[in-house]
C-alpha cells in the first residue's frame, strides 16, 4: 500500500508539467492509457479466456468498484486542472473518516481507538498543512474543489466493496479495467478536437501506467489483507508524498506548517502500524495439541 501511494503521489507534479492538453483531454489520454496497460497486465495474469468472463459474470460488486474507479479517475484530474494539487490533495484526505463510517454502517466494522485517533490526527496535519490557503482560493478554485470530494467518497464506497468481498475470493482486479474504460468513455467527447502534444501524451502515459495502473493493481491486492479505513488512512501518504515530489522537482517549496502537518501526518499513521504489528506480535499462535 505504501508503494502504491508513492505512484499515485506522481500525478500532481507531472501534470503541471504539462503543455496544451485541457481538463478532459488529460484525463480521457490518462484513462485511455490505463486501460491500455491494463488489458495487457490483466491479460497475462488471468489469461484472456479468464478476464472476459470475469468481466461478464463478476457480479454487482465488480461493476460497483469498477465505477468507484471511474469516478476516481475522473474527478482527480479535472479537479487538478481547476484547482492546486493542494487543494485536491486535502481534499481527499476525508477519505479515512468516510471510509470508517461506510464499513461501520455497511459492514458491521469496528475500528480500535488507536485508529480513530490516528484518523483524527492524520486530519489535523492535513488541515495544518493548507490552512494558510483558505483565504486565497477563487471560485473556480471552489468548483474544483467540489469536484474532487467526489475522490474520497468513491473511495470510501470502493474500499468497502473491497473489503465485503474479501472473503468470498471475488476478483476484483478487473475492475480497475472497467473504470478506466468508463472513464475515457465519458471523456472523450469533451476532449475533442485533441491538442495534446508528444510531449504531453508522452507524460499522460507514464501516468496512465506507473501512475494509475501499476498501483491501483497493488491497492486491490492490498486491500486483501488491510481493513477498509486502515487502507483509506494509508493512502493519506500521497498527499506527503505528492508535497515532497512538487518539493523536489522545484514545482512548490514546502513551508513550515507543510513540514509540522506532514509530521503529524506520518507519525500518525506509523504509530497506528506500529501498535497493530506489536498486538498482532503479543498473540502467541496455539499451541498444536498432542497425543
């Protein structure tokens, strides 16, 4: 999980890298470029036999994730052309708290103090973190900020998809497939005519791959193991990760409350792993019996 919110985290930094291509012409390429890696991943691991009829016999809770992907995909970048990856970032970072209230409503789940108190504290660094900027966001600013509370609570929904499916070995990878087709199929039509340059599609692929298709494989996988709201806090680390990468490339120098709130932030979430690996280790095995 952490691999794969360091991929995610990329997405920010390149597309303010970017030349001509508009809000929906990013994602449509970005989508379309998903998908593509996608069917040639999916198609090794599964065979293609096997993919087409997960795709035609998986069930609700595989079209549920896969448009909790779509939504995903597409609110994100929009939102990052209409606002600063900032503002998209602390954003989403509500995603924890929703995603333990949906899996306590839908699932029965019940979170450990030392959870909602990381969650808590994980939301006041992200809070720290941009409190500066409330002030100067625009309208358009709003509106994309608007948009991208879409993130969290497909997030929050697709988590818990995950999670509820988890014990009866559903496939859900292929779902990832079906939202980046949806995605580029909502999109397309807005994106025309194209403007993109080489350079751009160039950027748009790396992000359609190692952004998006290698790591929400991971997540899925990931997902297997972690509760729904531990893996929705985990993720929180993109927006560490997205403020250090926008540091690095020269984009966005990082300020003393980025730095405080970040700290609250990775300390909240390594104090939560930690106490879970410590409990998990204080619960001796059974011992076989004999005779």
């Amino acid at each position: 999980m952490l691999v794969a919110t360091l991929l995610w985290s990329m997405a920010g930094v390149v597309t303010r890298h970017l030349d001509s291509a508009a809000a929906f012409e990013t994602t449509f390429w970005r989508s379309f470029f998903n998908a593509a890696a996608l069917l040639v991943v999916l198609s090794v691991l599964r065979g293609p036999r096997r993919l087409a009829a997960t795709l035609r016999d998986g069930g609700p809770s595989l079209w549920l994730s896969g448009a909790c992907w779509a939504v995903m995909f597409t609110a994100f970048m929009v939102a990052l052309t209409m606002t600063s990856v900032a503002n998209v970032l602390v954003t989403m970072a509500i995603a924890p708290l929703l995603t333990a209230v949906v899996a306590r409503v839908a699932l029965g789940q019940r979170l450990p103090l030392r959870t909602w108190a990381a969650i808590v504290v994980a939301g006041i660094g992200i809070a720290w973190m941009y409190a500066g900027q409330i002030g100067t966001i625009d309208a358009r600013g709003v509106a994309g900020i608007a948009v991208a509370l879409a993130v969290p609570i497909a997030a929050a929904a697709n988590w818990t998809v995950l999670q509820k499916t988890r014990a009866s070995g559903a496939d859900l990878l292929p779902a990832v497939l079906i939202g980046a087709l949806v995605s580029s199929a909502l999109t397309l039509l807005p994106s025309l005519p194209f403007r993109a340059s080489t350079h751009d599609l160039l950027l748009l692929a790396l992000l359609g791959i190692a952004q998006l298709a290698i790591p929400c494989l991971i997540a899925v996988v990931a997902a297997r193991t972690l509760k729904a709201p531990e893996a929705a806090l985990l993720s929180l680390l993109e927006i560490v990760f997205g403020v250090s990468w926008t540091w690095l490339a020269g984009v966005e120098a990082p300020g003393r409350d980025a730095l405080i709130g970040g700290a609250l932030v990775v300390g909240a979430l390594v104090a939560n792993e930690s106490l879970a690996l410590r409990r998990a280790g204080s619960i001796a095995p059974p011992e076989p019996r004999r005779g």
